[in-house]
C-alpha cells in the first residue's frame, strides 16, 4: 500500500556506463509504432480496470437471527440490495427499492433512481418491517408495510459490552518487573527487593513468566548478541538540507554472534535458584513459557539456529530438569509454517504439524508421553492453515491443498476433520482457489472461488453437510471483455525430472495472432517461504499490461518452493542459486512446444528483491536461454542478507555455498543486457551491501550493465520503474524504440480507493487483515471518515472495545464501507424532529 515514491536519478562516477543502454543488434523503429501499445499497457495496468468488473466478492450482512443476511448484489446499472433466507436458500428483495426511491426523491426534491439509491448500509428493525439508515447526517426510518418514513435520532446500536479488566488484587504479591538489567520483587505495596544482582549489559535479564501458584518464577537470561548496523544513505532529506545524511539500523547477517539466552528457575518458597537443564535458545527471541495447571510444570517451544531442529520442551520447576515432548528434526530444514501446536487441556493432547512422512499434516499427541496418538491427516497433499479446533466436538477446520483431483495442487480448499482422522469432508469442491465467510453461528458459509481463467462465483452452502443452497453471485466480466482483455492461461509441465508437474501462467496480448512470434518474459519470485504463481481471478496485473507491448509473459513455481512435498522443497536447501532454473526452461521448452508463437530466442525475465538476485542470476548461470534481465532490489549475495532467510535456506553455519552461489562472486560470468534497479532508502535489502558490491564485481570484471538507482524508494517502487522495464524490454527484446518519457501514472495489481465512514456513536479501530495479522490503519471517531488506498479483495476490519463488529472485503463496485455493527437490529427508535 506504499505511496508511489519520488524519483530521482543518480550518474554515479563509475567506469561502466551507467543509465545508458546498449545498442540493439539492429536498427530501432519509430517510437510512434510503440505509443498504442503503451497506452494500451497504461490501460491495463489501470485500477479503472477492476472497476469493470462486479459482484467479485459478496459481502453478507448477517440479522440477528443467525437464518437471514442481506447483501448487495451489483450490476452496470447500479445496486439491488437481496435478503437471503439461508435456512432455505431464498433470495428476495429486501424492500422496495422503487418506492424508497420515490419516497427519497420526496424528501430530497432530487432524482433518486431504484439502482443508485443514496445509502450503501441499513438496519432492520427484528421483524424486519422497517429500514433505518443516514441521509445527508440524518437517520431515515422507512416502513415496509406502507412505505411512509420518519426522522429518528441516531440509534442506540448493541454493541459488545466491554469486558472488566481483571487487575490483580492488592493481595497478589509478590510482584515482578525489570529494571537495570535485573528482576525486583515487590512483596507488598510498599516493601520490594532484587529478586537477581548478576544482571548487567552484557548478561541482562529479559523476560520472565510467574507460575499460577506464584511459588516458581521462570526467567530468561540474555547474552546480547553483536547487532551490527547497516546503512542507507538519505540523498534527500526530509528538512530541506542539500547534505545526505546517514540513516543506520540494526541488521543480523548470516553467522553473527546472535541472542543467547538461558533459562533461570527460581524457588520462591525456598528462595534458591537454578540455572535449567536445558539447551540454551541460540535463535529468536526468550520462547513463551506455558504452565501447566500443577504450577510446577511448564512447556516451551524452541528453534535451533539452522531450523534443523524444532522442540517442545517440559520442564520441572523444582528441579530444573527439562525434558523434549515433541522433537522435530529435519537434515535439511523444518519449514515454518508448517510448525502448527494446540493444547487440549482438558484431554492432556496436543495437535502438532509435521512435515515427517514427507507433507505437511496434522499429528495427535499425548501431552504426558509425547507419542504419537494418531495421524489426523495425511495423503500427498499439504495443511496451509488451522483456522478453528472445537475440542468438544474433537473437530478441525482447516486449509489446505493438493487434495482435489484433477486441479491445480496448489488451490486453497477448506476442510473439516475429526481428531482421529475420521470424517474428512472438502466444503469446498469448485475448481478453483477459495476464500470462506461463515455465518456468525457457524450454520452456514459464503464460498467464493476463482481461477486465473474463471471469474469469482459465489455460493451459500450449510455447514453440517456442504450442501449447497444457493449461489448468490457469479461476477460480470462483460465491460471487461469489451476492453479487448482477454484471460490467462493456466498451464503445466514436467519439470526437470520429467515426472513431477510444474504449475505456472500464460499472459498474451489483447491483440495477440497465435501467427506471429512473441518474445517471453518470465516474472520470477523463486522465495522458498511460498508459492507465487496468481491462482485467482484479477482484472489488473501488471503481467497482462507488459504483455500489452508485445511480449508473451510466464510466470510458474518451480522446485524449492513451498506448498508441495517435502522432497520438491527441499532442492533450494544450500542450493538457492538453483532458482528452479532446470523446471522454468523445461516449462517453457513445453510451452513453446504447444504454442509456436512463444519464441524462446527471445526470452527475458524480471524480478523484484529475491526475484531480483535470480533475474540477475539468469544472466550469469543460463545466457545461453535467458537474454535480457531487469533485476530490482535483488539480495545479490546471502553473506551480506538478513539473517533468519539465508541461514534457514543456505544453512548454518554459513558454509561455502554462499559464495559459490554469489552473483557478487559470478558477476565476470555475466552476458546479456542487465539492468540493476535499487532504492537508497531499502532497509530490507541493504542497496550498498547488494547491488552495489554487486556493481563493484561488474566493474572490475569490465562487463556492460545498466542501472537506475533510485534515491528516496525503499524495498518497492512506483510507476517510473514499471515503465523503465518496459522501455528495457522493448529495446533488447523488441528492438524497437520506446515513446519518449511516457508518463505511467498509474501502477500495481488491483489498487483501489476506497472510503472508511464510522456511522457508530462510538470511536472504531480499522485492522486491515493481512493473513494471520492484523495492522491498526486508523481509529475514527463518530461521524469521521477517511479515504485509504488499498486492493481489491483485501480485508478490513472494524473493532469496538476489542471487538470486531464489522468486516469488509474491498470490491471496485463498493468504493464506500459505512460501518455498523453486524447481526444488529434497529431498536425501539424515538422520533427526531424534521429539518
């Protein structure tokens, strides 16, 4: 969501030309037979374009009743506003939109037409026979019987009631904080000591956590690790100053003296203490400690430096014994997120991930023994996200792909499960990638899903059974059509091993004739933390607008990256140089195979941080396939990278691949057109530390490259650089001549605008959801709005005294979210007097 940043360029003194292009191998065109193809990609590339799609994303607005919800259903004559019966799966108006539009033309002495009504959110009353919403700051209340109205004052909504805070009682001594590097116990309100004395700079205490019987008290003890900084240069700074400044901040490299912290037990009955028998935590922050009811025994989950070993210790308290319940070794690495831990209390269980049988599955343990109970799920196929345990049912809903035959493996369905395995049921059987609202009681779901090549549906299903009661929409794509867009294509092919499928897109022009020959560009992110292919329908990608100049544009996931088998991710372990190269060139090979108009003597490839050292590393390990490359932000070297991702994909300790695989290392192996783009402000990839050692090699092994760097961007960039690849590709694919400092003004995939109006009587927090995290936005007060640029299908939330009473999933036809609380109903309302 960062604003387009301000552009800058820089000549700086070097040897090589910088910020000049090589002559292309034959004579340009004229730049005007380039200008409609970009003005075509400028369109593409456009927000305009989401906003010609409708009915995307279905947003239901739940009645107390936990049976009934309304939503708005849009078309490109305007809005109806449906109420769902979901017990049956009936859909009917929900009033009158006729008569409230001559009612409100009335009031207004101004056209209102049934489709444009001027309201976008409402209130039922429980009997659901009136309506009540805000009019030019004023409450409307509309009878469904006999159509007349009245002003209200602004009603009082049932909003959650604000839980007490417990605060502990004056009685609840003795009490801990830290100060000056050690641990004081307050005794009482007025008497405290130091509970510790050996603490100092260099050997600090942390954190602690007290037993719930207060007798034990469990400490982690700090040895600071080295913490050296990088910096970044602020050629521009923000007090008008013409001198750049330094900005410097701390950043872990592969192989610094990190954190070590140990676990201190203290008997505060006894007052002794004792260092744990335990291994110390060499990676990540002091583990959270968990008591277990007896106040002696307490769990912790630690990461060994490497991520070769993950365990989930118990410990005695009295004794200072530590024990592994669940011990999760792998020789490669054990992968995040596929590190998933619940305790049952109540049956002494635990529900662990483990990637151990070679996919990512769910396992039932004994929490007193630490075996294996039962696999909850297995099959080739892998678990991407636990979303509830209902430990009374013993039931799991979960995520997950590569179940469903005869689809893309890499698809998000939605599943239920019973503790032991039994009862696997799929809610979500479309073809497609997937997203689930469940009504508030849990009855019932909205299931919308969509693929590259198919438009969102959306469908009403019953939780107990799956059964589908109604579809509630299927999005309108036709003034996209009529643009000239066309869709991509899903396509497949063996990898390098000739066996294992690998998954990717085709984008071609909106005038494409399967006649000629295309030059291709790859857009690589070859990240092993995910799986970047687009899965699901968009009408703006940036993909499709560079398509738009002439080139036909692939994206695919390769082996070493995730969400498929164990063995497929494991190629990038101490092996990222890799890239998936062997299944990207195979993948092509097929493609161009299949469609001739794919010509693989012509191919370029694109990437943004790491996609940007494997762009790059295109030119220097495969010239004889890859010709052209734009590398933007690229983490050119994993020595001088952050630490957590190359030490969990290149190993630890930091061995002689990371050299081997250095683009700083290989740069005199480079051939090709190069062009290297980075931010002077990016604090994720050091720009000094990467491109510019990288820049170095370059010179010194006397090799051509161009480069833009760009003074005030950090790690992302605006539509200057968007239309600076273009003209790249342009020139050494096309041998054309680009328009002349074509202003691109508009950039990104799905960016939209949109308004936040808070119509409580109360301040509200917005959360944008982003996965499992929630980011405060904004907190606006009663009557406030604001206006936020974010992307459609992206998420809100609304939340009032640590409530959420309002959701928001962002389409191009809502521009507005009025929020009122959900499952709310107008309530006994007083007259207001008219204006």
């Amino acid at each position: 969501m960062a604003l387009p940043w301000l552009i800058f360029l820089l000549w700086p003194p070097f040897a090589a030309p910088l910020l000049t292009h090589s002559c292309p191998s034959s004579p340009p065109s004229s730049a005007n037979t380039m200008l409609p193809a970009y003005q075509r990609a400028a369109q593409f590339n456009s927000e305009a374009m989401g906003r010609l799609v409708t009915n995307a994303s279905i947003q239901p607005h739940w009645l107390p009743d936990g049976d009934h919800f309304w939503y708005a259903f849009h078309s490109p004559k305007g809005t109806t506003f449906i109420l769902v019966d979901a017990s049956t799966g009936r859909l009917e108006p929900a009033f009158d939109a006729s008569k409230v539009a001559h009612l409100l033309a009335r009031i207004t002495d101004k056209p209102v037409l049934p489709l444009q009504l001027p309201f976008s959110n409402f209130l039922y009353t429980p009997q659901r026979d009136a309506i009540a919403f805000e009019l030019a700051g004023k409450w409307l209340r509309i009878s469904l019987k006999d159509y007349s109205y009245r002003y209200i004052a602004t009603p009082k909504l049932s909003l959650p009631a604000v839980a007490p805070t417990q605060k502990p009682s004056p009685s609840a001594y003795p009490q801990f904080y830290l100060a000056n590097n050690n641990i004081v116990m307050r005794i009482s309100a007025n008497d405290e000591k130091p509970l510790t004395t050996d603490g100092n700079a260099q050997n600090t205490y942390s954190a602690f956590s007290l037993s719930p019987n207060r007798r034990y008290l469990a400490a982690w003890r700090t040895v600071p690790g080295e913490h050296g900084e990088m910096y970044n240069v602020v050629s521009v700074p923000s007090n008008g100053s013409l001198r750049p400044t330094l900005r410097a901040y701390p950043y872990d490299l592969p192989g610094d003296r990190l954190d070590i912290h140990h676990l201190i037990l203290f008997d505060l009955q006894n007052g002794t203490e004792q260092e744990a028998k335990a291994d110390p935590i060499d990676w990540g922050g002091p583990p959270e400690i968990r008591w277990q009811p007896d106040g002696q025994h307490f769990t912790y989950l630690q990461t060994y430096r490497g991520y070769h070993r993950v365990c989930l210790y118990e410990g005695d308290a009295a004794t200072g014994a530590v024990r592994p319940l669940i011990d999760e070794r792998s020789n490669t690495f054990v992968y995040p997120p596929c590190n998933y831990l619940k305790f049952l209390d109540s049956t002494h269980e635990i529900i662990w991930a483990s990637e151990r049988d070679g996919w990512c599955h769910l396992y039932l343990i004994d929490e007193q023994t630490g075996k294996v109970k039962n696999q909850i799920t297995k099959g080739p196929w892998v678990v991407r996200s636990v979303l509830d345990v209902d430990a009374e049912h013993r039931r799991i809903l979960f995520t997950a792909c590569g179940r469903e035959p005869n689809q893309n493996p890499y698809y998000i369905h939605y599943y239920e499960v019973n503790f032991d395995g039994s009862g696997l049921r799929c809610l979500t059987p479309g073809n497609g990638q997937h997203t689930l609202q469940f009504s508030p009681n849990h009855r019932f779901y909205l299931d919308t899903y969509s693929r590259v090549d198919m438009p969102p549906i959306t469908e009403l299903r019953r939780t107990s059974d799956g059964a589908l009661l109604c579809t509630l929409a299927k999005a309108d794509v036709s003034r996209l059509l009529a643009t000239g867009w066309r869709f991509p294509e899903p396509f497949h092919a063996k990898g390098r091993d000739g066996k294992t499928d690998i998954w990717g897109v085709i984008y071609r022009p909106s005038n494409f004739n399967p006649h000629k020959k295309y030059p291709v560009i790859e857009d690589i992110y070859a990240g092993p933390q995910d799986s970047f292919t687009p899965l699901s329908f968009s009408a703006q990608r940036a993909d499709q607008a560079l398509a738009e100049l002439g080139f036909i544009v692939v994206q695919m996931d390769g082996m070493g990256t995730a969400n498929r088998s164990k063995a497929f991710h494991d190629v990038c372990y101490k092996n990222l140089g890799d890239c998936g190269f062997p299944d990207r060139i195979a993948w092509m090979k097929a493609a161009a195979a299949k469609y001739p108009s794919l010509d693989l003597t012509r191919v370029g490839i694109y990437g943004m941080s790491a996609g940007g050292y494997e762009s790059a590393h295109a030119l220097l390990v495969h010239p004889e396939f890859y010709k052209v490359a734009v590398s933007m932000a690229g983490n050119h070297d994993s020595r001088t990278d952050k630490v957590w991702w190359n030490e969990l994909w290149m190993g630890y300790p930091v061995g002689p691949q990371y050299a081997a695989q250095s683009n700083v290392t290989l740069a005199s192996k480079l051939q090709g057109h190069l062009l290297l783009i980075h931010g002077g402000l990016d604090d994720n990839v050091n720009p000094f530390a990467s491109t510019m050692q990288f820049v170095n090699a370059l010179i010194q092994a006397n090799k051509d490259f161009d480069m833009l760097f760009v003074p005030e961007a950090g790690h992302g960039f605006g539509p200057y650089v968007q239309r600076r690849m273009w003209d790249y590709f342009v020139q050494h694919l096309l041998h054309k001549k680009p328009p002349k400092e074509f202003l691109l003004t508009q950039g990104g995939d799905n960016g939209c605008t949109v308004t936040f109006r808070n119509l409580l009587d109360q301040p509200v927090k917005i959360y944008w959801i982003n996965g499992s995290d929630r980011v405060l936005y904004h907190t606006l007060l009663p009557g406030q709005s604001v206006v936020q640029h974010s992307f459609i299908g992206h998420q809100w939330e609304a939340e009032v005294n640590g409530h959420v009473v309002a959701q928001y999933t962002v389409a191009a036809e809502s521009p507005l979210w009025e929020i009122l609380p959900e499952t709310t109903y107008l309530e006994a309302d007083s007259p207001a007097k008219s204006p």
